[in-house]
C-alpha cells in the first residue's frame, strides 16, 4: 500500500471534483482547502503505478494547475 498526501494546485478547484473523481485501484480523501494553494488530499494506491495514474487523472481536473506530493510512505 502506498499512502500519499498530496497539494491540488489552482484557484477554485472543485473539492467535489476532486471527491467523485473515480480511481483504479486508489482512494481519495480530501483533508482540506490550502487557501491561496488549492486542496490537499489523501491518496492510498495499491502500487506505485496506480499512485501515478490517480496523480495524472487529478491534473486533468478542471482548474487543476499542479499537483505536488507533500509526503509519502510506503507500507
């Protein structure tokens, strides 16, 4: 299991996007809005692949600027 926590950039993303936003093999919570960043979320993916997947299905979220992993661990 992989257990990422993760900066959402850009002005007016969608917490709601980003929740309904369905991923293979990964799981997204969003902890909080970053004011003046964007959000950050809690992403668990079952492999390293998958993280990456989820990762570029955020960046293509409307409003979406950059997507930064903040932490990372691996179980």
């Amino acid at each position: 299991m992989i257990l990422s926590l993760v900066l959402i950039e850009g002005q007016n993303v969608s917490e709601e996007a980003l929740r309904s936003l369905s991923l293979v093999n990964a799981k997204q919570l969003v902890v909080g809005d970053a004011y003046g960043f964007g959000v950050i979320l809690h992403i668990a993916a079952v492999t390293p692949v998958d993280l990456g997947n989820a990762l570029r299905d955020f960046a293509q979220v409307p409003g979406v600027t950059g997507v930064m992993t903040l932490a990372l661990r691996i179980t």
